[in-house]
C-alpha cells in the first residue's frame, strides 16, 4: 500500500514520477555529489575518482556546451557511477538526457511540462521545491521524492521541516541541495525526511578544471566516512 492510499486521501494521483528501484539507489548512495563539466573529456577520470572515493551518485548539472557528451562518456565508461542529470529546465532537455543514458533527472524548480515529459520518457524525475505551495503542486502531479533547493538560503533544516510537516503523512522524501557545505552536512544526514545530499563541495568547478583528481579523490572519501558516521534517523 503506498502513502496516498495509506493517508485515504481521494484525488491525489499514485506515486511514480521517481521510480522506487531509482530511489532507493540513490538512497543508498546518501551523498550525490553535483557536478559541472567545462570538457568531456574530464568527466570519466572525475567520475573514476568520485566512485574510488565511495561517492556512487552524482548530480551532472547542465550548464555547458560540453553537458550531453560528458554524460554519454560517464555512462558508457564509468557504469557504477549512477549519473544523473541536473538544471532541466524544459521537456526537451528531458528527452535529451534521457536519451543520453541518463539515471535520473532534477530540476531547480518544479514545472508541469518538465514533469509530464519525464513521466511520457520514463526517466526518474524529481523536481525542484521550497515552499508549502511547491510540495502541494508536486503532490498533485504525483511526485513524491524532491528536490529540496536552495536548502541554505531558504531557510535550512528548519525550513525543510516546517514545510515538510503538513506532507509527511504522504510519505515524501528529499535530495537536498543548495549551499550546504562538509561542516552542515551531518545534521541532514541524519534527517529522516533526507533522503540524500548534494555535496557540490565535493568536486568544485575550479578542483575540476585543475584536474585535480587525487585532491577530488580525497574530498569523495571523507564525503563518504561523513555519511558513514551519520546514519539516518529511523522515521
């Protein structure tokens, strides 16, 4: 029996938009490192050393030119890696990156049409939320695993909490993403709403373009023990 059925809520449409195999998945991973690409060509050894680190899940936000061939590279070349795609902001970039090989999608924010594309590609989706009237529509078009961005400057853990009350009998769950940093991660590691964190200080733009990938190695394996040693709260 889902949530929705569970709260006997009529009118509300089943959970799907995130599969629950994918969910759990990324579950599982706790820590999806974001990720933006300036060359294809860095984003296999940058993938290699997120996944030597322990960091399984990454968010590859689509900001350059260069986005759609890193994607195809980290797919076809680094298969552990569960590859998601970030920053769609329309149904075409959904057919795009689904096409792509993409694991899952997200968004910064929630739109109608994004959603009803992924759900017509079958691409696990979550978009993007930060008030009560975000998680209501979302709720309407069946989405119950979000993502929760700008998490720092909306207002933080507290925030997520407060909006997050009113839903919480219909079983949603979040990425977290947005200003979070290695000092606050724990707190919303340990969260039982939280379903994974977004650590964009994992692999910053400028370690990438330096190649760094011992120093990105290094940044995945204490991102991993962090996780390690915040288990989740149980709900």
């Amino acid at each position: 029996m889902t949530a929705t059925e569970q709260a006997g809520i009529p009118g509300l449409p089943p959970e799907g938009a995130f599969a629950a195999a994918m969910e759990a998945r990324v579950v599982a991973a706790r820590i999806v490192a974001v990720i933006t690409v300036d060359r294809a060509a860095d984003a296999v050894p940058l993938a290699r050393a997120l996944v030597a680190g322990g960091i399984t899940a990454m968010e590859l936000a689509w900001r350059t030119t260069d986005f759609l061939p890193a994607l195809r590279a980290i797919r076809r070349e680094v298969p552990e890696m569960l590859a998601g795609a970030g920053t769609l902001l329309t149904p075409e970039q959904v057919g795009a990156v689904h096409a792509a090989g993409a694991d899952f999608g997200v968004s910064p924010g929630l739109c109608e049409h994004v959603v009803a594309a992924a759900r017509r590609a079958g691409l696990p989706y979550a978009p993007g939320v930060m008030t009560p009237g975000d998680l209501h529509a979302a709720v309407r078009l069946g989405c119950r695993f979000l993502k929760f961005f700008p998490a720092v400057s909306a207002g933080g853990l507290a925030h997520l909490r407060s909006i997050h009350a009113p839903f919480a009998h219909l079983g949603l769950r979040y990425l977290v993403l947005g200003g979070v940093d290695e000092a606050g991660a724990a707190d919303y590691l340990r969260e039982p709403a939280v379903a994974a964190l977004g650590g964009s200080w994992i692999a910053p733009p400028a370690l990438v373009r330096q190649r760094a990938w011992d120093v990105i190695r290094a940044r995945a394996a204490a991102a991993a023990a962090l996780a390690a040693s915040n288990p989740q709260v149980a709900r």
